[in-house]
C-alpha cells in the first residue's frame, strides 16, 4: 500500500537525524521535560498505556524513542503513529508497508482509542506481524473494556496506568535541574532540596528521617504540587509564571466533560453530579443522596460515578466489613478528585471567578485536597490493571470515628488519616500513620515528607 509519507515523515523525525528532539512538534517547544519511569517493552508483546488526558503519555512515548535508540535499535525501526490522524485501513497498511520495508519494527500507537474497533486493530497486527507494540488511550473506559477482549495477545503483564506526576517525581525532576526553575517562585525551594536523598518507602512502613530536615523547602513545593496537580504543562506553566492560566483550567474541563461525552452520557448530568462531589469533598454519601439531591435516578447516578472513576477522574472508596475482610456494599462511599488540579478546575467550571477565587477555594478546603491527594498516592503504589485495582485492597472504615483510607493487605489493613489540624488520634483496630500538616511522632508524619517517598507502584506510569 501506498502511504504518504508528507503526513508520517513530520511525525517521525528521528529517522532523519540523532539529534531529533528539536525538529518534533511535541518536545520542540519544552523546557523542561519530567522524567518518569520506562516502562520494559516486550519485543513480542503489546504494552497498553491508560490514563486520563494532559497527563503526558505523548511525550512519554516520544522519550521512550530515544531510551530504544540508546539500546541499541536502528531509529528506523522505529514507527510513531497518531490514531486521530488515520482510520484503521490507513493504519493497517502503514504498519505492513513499513513491516516489509524493515522487518523488525518498534510500532508506537497513540490515542488508538480514536481508531473504532481499535482491539481487533490490535489483534491483527499481532498475529499478521511479528512487532513489538506500545499503545496510549485517552479513553481508559474504551481500554478496559476492549483490552479484556486481548487474552492472549501479550497485553498480560504489559499494561500500565498512565497517571500525572506523583509529589515525589514532581519534586525529583525540579531538582535534577535547578537552572530551569531559577526565575520561579520555587527557585529557592529547589535550591534547599539539593541535598534531600531520593530513597522510597513503603505505605506502612514510611522511613523518613533524612527526609525531615528538608520540610520547609517541601512544603513549599507541595502547595505548588496541589495547585498543578501532578499535570506536566500544567506544572510547566506555573513554575514559569508562579499561576495557572484560565486556559488551562478550560483545557482540563474540557477533558472532564469529553470523558462524560464520549462514555454516551450527558454533560449536563454530569455537572449536576460534579457539582454535588465538590460540595461534599471528604464526606461520605451514597447514591441515593446524590440522587436526592440532584433529580438523577440513582442507578444513574451510579452509572455516571462508575464512568468517571473508569476515566481516572475520581475515586470511590467503598467501606470495609473489618471481620469478613471486604467491602461492605450498602454502606456509605467516598467520592474523591483523583488530582487536586480537577477540583480547582471543577470549582472554576461551576462558580467561575479569577485565579483569587480559586486559591481562595483551595485555602478553604485544604484538608480535603490533602486527603484526596494521600488516598490517590496511596492507590497509585498498589494498582495494577485487571489484578489488583483500587478495590481489591483499598477503602474506608467508619463506625464511632472514621478512618480517611485504610489499605488491606497480606499483613492486614493499615490506616491513613489526614489531620491538618491537631493529630487527635482514636482507637481503630488496626495500625494508623497520620498525615499532619508539620507535626512528627510516632505514627504521624507531614503530609509532604510523606508523599515524597511514596513511589508509585510498578503499573503504574
């Protein structure tokens, strides 16, 4: 097949020359590029990459580029494709005109879930061609969904969230290159960080004590991490500017209400539903009183969380049934913002108001986005697609007093509760660390010293 290659050659400019990066549209124009974890790719198998969108999967692909040139593979082999920029005709005859020119081949697919069908896409490629295949999704709906229809197909084991930067990778990358934050308001902060050591630990068993010295420069960055939200350019913006623009809280709503579009819902719903998971921000309801309070049917109301959870907009927390070891169904639930970035950005969506107003909005409910950003931390260390997602080990627990996230796993359950006031701490029957605001004891550790070291699983990008 014939291939126009005025359309594929602008999209791989690494096959002309080994200094690419400046000719490509997505990295020319970035000063400062976050470093994440590679993931391994299965010359024999296919890698799925799901995540929300802006969280960077883009130019994580374009950086996995050059960590396959760096290894060794010709930088011909190598094929970028953009789904929205081909239907699945197009795409096949690309790959297979390309595949008999080079023989081995390194297939890069992003944004597939553009491409309808794009499982058997996948699937035909597979068993047509013997290539190794990373693909990105904006649709984590569509991806799940369609990546269980893959058995067999290599996927097992090769498929990864794609979630923003973790407080940890966020801090580490300003660090490795001080001269790029130099006229930032957080200059100072990453000129004091760097001498803090790299080390990790796990949720129950935090190991701070290198860490602590560096807590006034920390918290400084995480009031930047919470304004951002772990979002690349996002993070970009406001490290050259100190603020986010109303543009980029536009682009993300955006996002949000694509999610809702695409999933076949109704927008207007959805912002009825939102605005009802920011009004009670921490708390506890149901479907029920959502529904109540909205005029939705609770069916759909579930219908709709289940939707945005599937997106990785939000979490739910179910309650745990302690002594049988599960979640307790008919009780309540908590509905959490996976990034303090899309409250921000919900806040502004439904209220308007200026950049003021919103850090007015994230004074006010400080504690509640500190929780939201421990629970996500939290999920982020243990998730893995299809084996161990969110539900499988994390929760609540409520009776006299609640406990904001509470982990099981082969040892028991382990709690987290964030105090951002006085540590008041309560008898659960089983272990708590508590997330202060700058207070260090036994069991309780500042939010951010915590973070820091809490890496985020191995399925998790």
């Amino acid at each position: 097949m014939v291939f126009k290659l005025s359309t594929l050659a602008p999209q791989n400019p690494w096959w002309r020359n080994g200094n690419w990066e400046k000719d490509d549209r997505d990295l020319r124009d970035i000063d400062l590029l976050f470093d994440r974890r590679p993931v391994d790719i299965d010359m024999k198998g296919t890698t799925i990459l799901r995540g929300i969108r802006r969280s960077g999967k883009t130019v994580y692909l374009k950086m996995l580029v050059r960590k396959v040139m760096d290894s060794g593979i010709d930088r011909r082999d190598i094929l970028y494709i953009s789904g929205d920029r081909h239907n699945r005709g197009e795409l096949i005859g690309i790959v297979n005109e390309f595949f008999l020119r080079r023989g081995r081949t390194i297939l890069l697919l992003d944004e597939i879930t553009y491409i309808p069908d794009w499982h058997l896409l996948l699937k035909e490629l597979r068993e047509t061609m013997d290539i190794a295949i990373i693909a990105t999704g904006s649709d984590p709906v569509q991806l799940r969904q369609k990546g269980e229809r893959l058995p067999g197909r290599g996927v097992e084991g090769n498929e990864y969230y794609f979630d923003p930067l973790s407080f940890g990778e966020y801090v580490r990358a300003l660090r490795k290159v001080p001269d790029k934050v130099a006229q930032s308001p957080l200059s100072e902060a990453v000129r004091e960080l760097q001498g803090i050591p790299d080390g990790a630990h796990p949720p129950e068993r935090p190991v701070v004590d290198d860490v602590f010295p560096y807590y006034i420069p920390l918290e400084k960055m995480f009031f930047s991490y919470l304004v951002t939200g772990g979002f690349p350019q996002v993070s970009r913006e406001y490290i050259r500017t100190g603020h986010v623009s109303d543009e980029s809280y536009e682009t993300l709503v955006r996002v949000l209400l694509g999610a809702i579009s695409k999933g076949g819902r109704s927008e207007e719903t959805g912002r009825n539903i939102l605005q009802q998971l920011l009004a009670g921000m921490g708390g506890r309801t149901d479907y029920l009183t959502i529904a109540k309070n909205t005029g939705i049917h609770h069916v759909t109301v579930k219908e709709y969380l289940d939707l945005m959870e599937g997106a990785r907009m939000t979490y739910t927390l179910h309650c745990w049934d302690l002594a049988r070891r599960r979640h307790a169904p008919r009780k309540q639930k908590k509905f959490l913002f996976q990034s303090p970035m899309l409250a921000a950005a919900i806040h502004r969506y439904l209220l308007g108001g200026t950049w003021d107003d919103t850090m007015d909005f994230m004074d006010r409910n400080m504690e509640a986005l500190v929780e939201a950003t421990v629970v996500s931390h939290l999920v982020w260390s243990g998730e893995r697609p299809q084996m161990h997602e969110q539900h499988s080990f994390s929760g609540f627990h409520y009776n006299m007093k609640e406990c904001d996230c509470v982990l099981l796993s082969e040892n028991g359950f382990h709690g987290y509760e964030v105090k951002y006031g006085k540590v008041e701490r309560a008898g659960y029957p089983f272990p708590v660390t508590y997330m202060s605001k700058d207070s260090l004891d036994r069991d309780a550790i500042p939010a951010s010293v915590f973070l820091y070291g809490l890496e985020k699983g191995r399925w998790c990008i």
